[in-house]
C-alpha cells in the first residue's frame, strides 16, 4: 500500500502588501500554487490513500478564495484517484476557541472526503485492509486523552495526528506556540505501521516509521530558521511524504518552490562607516543566487550602532525592496554587556527592560517584522508594566 501524508498547507496565509494582478495578497496566492503542484504530483503518483495532519487552513476564518480553492483541488483528486481515501484532521490553526463556531473543514465532507474535527475517530477501509485513527488538535488537549492504540483485524495500522513534540523545532524557534503537546510514549511508533504527523513546518523523522510532513510552503514561525533545519537534516526544500507499507519506506517528494527565500551573507558591522557598509551591502545584493528580483530577501548585519544605521543609503534600500518581494534589512545592535558597580549585594545588574532589549534586539525575526519598532514597542511595554507595578503610572 502506498500512502501520501501531507500537512499544514496554511491556505488562506497572507504576508506583505504586494498584490497579484488579481487584487489578490501575493503571498496568499504563493501557498495556494505549491498545493496545485502537490496535488499534480499526487495525481502522477496515485497513492492509495492520502492523509492531511491538519493546519489545513491559516485560520478558522479563512479567505472565500482559499475555501474555493481547496474545494476545486481536492475534487481533483477524487476525480483522479476515485479508488483513494482522503483523510483530513483539523489542526490548530482549523480549530475554534468555542466549539459553537464550527469549522468550515466540514463543507468537504460533501466530496466523500472522512474530515475529523473534534474527537477521534478509528476509520476502517477495507479493500486496503488499512485502519487510521485520526487525532485532531481538539482531541489531544481535552482532560482525557483518547488512547492511542491500534485497532485489531486491519493488516495496517496508521495514526493520524496533530501536536507538538518536545525539542522539535525548538532551538531556532520553527515550531510554533499552540499545538497540542504530545510525547514519545503517547506515540508509541513501534505499535503503528506509520504515525503521520503535523504541526511542525520541516519535513522531520521522530522514528523510522513517525515523520512530520512539513508545510508545502515557509510560513511562519521563522522561516529563516526553517531553512537553517532542512540543512542540518540534509533535506532541503518542501514538499510532502509518501510511505510505503510494510516497511515504512519513506520517500520525500519535492514541490518545487513558486519564489525562494534568500539569506544573504551576514556582515559584521564593527567598525564600518555608514559608507562602507553601504557597499558591503550593495555587493551582497549584486552577488545573490538566484537574483533578489521577485524574491524574499534577509540580509543580516551585526555590531550596528544607531548612528551609522541613520546614515545609511536609504535610497538604496528602498530600490532593493522595490526589487525583491520583500527585503528585510536587519541590523543588529552592538552585544549589550552587563553593568557591574560595587555595591551591598556585589554589583547592579541590568534592569528588566535593558534584559528586554537585549534579548529582543538579537533574536529571529519573521521576515515581515521590523526589528527596531518591535523592540520599541517591547522596552515600552516592560516599562509600563513596571510604572504600574510601583503604582507610579
């Protein structure tokens, strides 16, 4: 038996101002085109059956455009693959906070589709003599956990579900807030033919027989550090997973990438004039592969103070992000050393909002974000907390 498992195809994600032709947001369009080609590669591959891990949708509301076009391209694979079950869980981005909103996953329920909202469910196909318990989000954080057990009398025995692992994606911060925590023990990968996962957006093995699909596209959290995951793994790219059974032979398939994201060399700021750092940039931009035209661009720079960021050729910035889908020119301040002073206790330490800034100043950004108002905002809210605490507000 051959089985396709895919997930977190975030439809209906937007990001930047840039528009299509259409009237449509850019990069909406981005991540709805590397599921066409997903499901033109499924229909070349004719899997058995097909498994989306949930996040099919960006959120519970999603955009009229993004529920037509699901509905089109998953007709196109019952049209093409009558013979082939298709199974979709809701993640957490596809799950309400009150369950009297509903979910619009349902509305493919009219396709023959078997869609899995709340509770788990054990779904028998027995010309596959396959069974899949599908787990959705909302299953996994309620008090009392569905057991996750295999069920008798199926040759195959496949679990379906959507959470977090501890230490995956945790490093670079690639695995998001709000998924439903899970561990090896709930897996139990040793008692299922294959465990499909979703939630985490790298193509990722906890087992030979337990992966994370990916997302088909880099959305957030931090797809710079996405990028940095697929290298250390050797795998670089997205795309979706099909598994052969018995035996779990996993074969990673490409979806070739409608724009790229593309890191520039860092460059290490100390000691530049605004002039010479002009260049340095200018020369990272001229010597991109593949060109920043059309593309999402970082390019990183350490050790900046704030007067030579001011002086710099803003002009020649805004022509880069005129270029490129977005360009994100992200400076980083000077590293912050604590301040010790004699004193009762042995020295003073950073206030809470310098520690702030410093932490803020030097972490991941997703590329959409600017650094220097988002640490803005972080120092003056710390602070205020801090006037309201002393009762000084």
């Amino acid at each position: 038996m051959k089985l396709a498992h895919l997930a977190d195809l975030h439809l209906g994600f937007r990001q930047y101002d840039r528009q299509t032709p259409r009237g449509g947001n850019q990069r909406e369009t981005d991540v709805a085109e590397a599921f066409r080609r997903a499901v033109d590669d499924l229909l070349v591959q004719r899997p058995d059956l097909i498994v989306f891990a949930g996040d099919i949708f960006h959120s519970v509301r999603p955009t009229n455009p993004a529920i037509l076009f699901l509905f089109q391209h998953l007709h196109r694979l019952r049209t093409g693959l009558p013979e082939s079950p298709i199974v979709i869980i809701a993640g957490n981005h596809d799950t309400p906070r009150s369950s009297e909103t509903g979910t619009i996953l349902r509305l493919y329920e009219a396709l023959g589709i078997h869609v899995v909202v709340d509770e788990a469910r054990c779904l028998t196909f027995s010309k596959l003599d396959c069974s899949v318990l599908a787990v959705p989000h909302q299953a996994i954080v309620q008090s009392e956990r569905p057991a996750l057990r295999p069920q008798r009398g199926t040759t195959f025995n496949v679990l379906l579900l959507h959470g977090q692992l501890p230490g995956v994606g945790e490093r670079r911060g690639t695995a998001e807030y709000g998924g439903a925590l899970l561990d090896e023990h709930d897996l139990s990968p040793a008692q299922w033919d294959y465990v499909a996962l979703g939630h985490y957006n790298v193509a990722h093995a906890v087992a030979a027989n337990a992966w994370y699909a990916g997302s088909l596209e880099y959305v957030p959290p931090n797809p710079w550090g996405q990028l940095q995951d697929e290298e250390e793994q050797g795998r670089r790219g997205k795309g979706y997973l099909l598994v052969e059974l018995p035996g779990s032979r996993v074969t990673f398939r490409p979806v070739a990438p409608v724009r790229r994201h593309v890191e520039l060399p860092p460059i290490e700021g100390k000691g530049l004039t605004p002039k010479e750092l002009d260049e340095r940039i200018a020369a990272a931009v001229a010597g991109a592969k593949p060109a920043i035209d059309d593309q999402i661009v970082r390019q990183l720079v350490f050790d900046v103070s704030r007067a030579t960021a001011r002086d710099l050729d803003h002009a020649a910035i805004r022509a880069y992000k005129a270029r490129a889908l977005h360009f994100q020119l992200d400076l980083r301040r000077p590293e912050v050393h604590r301040v010790e002073t004699a004193g009762v206790g042995g020295g003073r330490h950073q206030t809470l909002p310098e520690t702030v800034q410093e932490f803020l100043e030097h972490r991941p950004l997703d590329a959409d974000l600017d650094r220097a108002e988002f640490v803005r905002l972080g120092v003056e809210y710390v602070a205020r907390v801090g006037r309201d605490d002393d009762g000084t507000t």
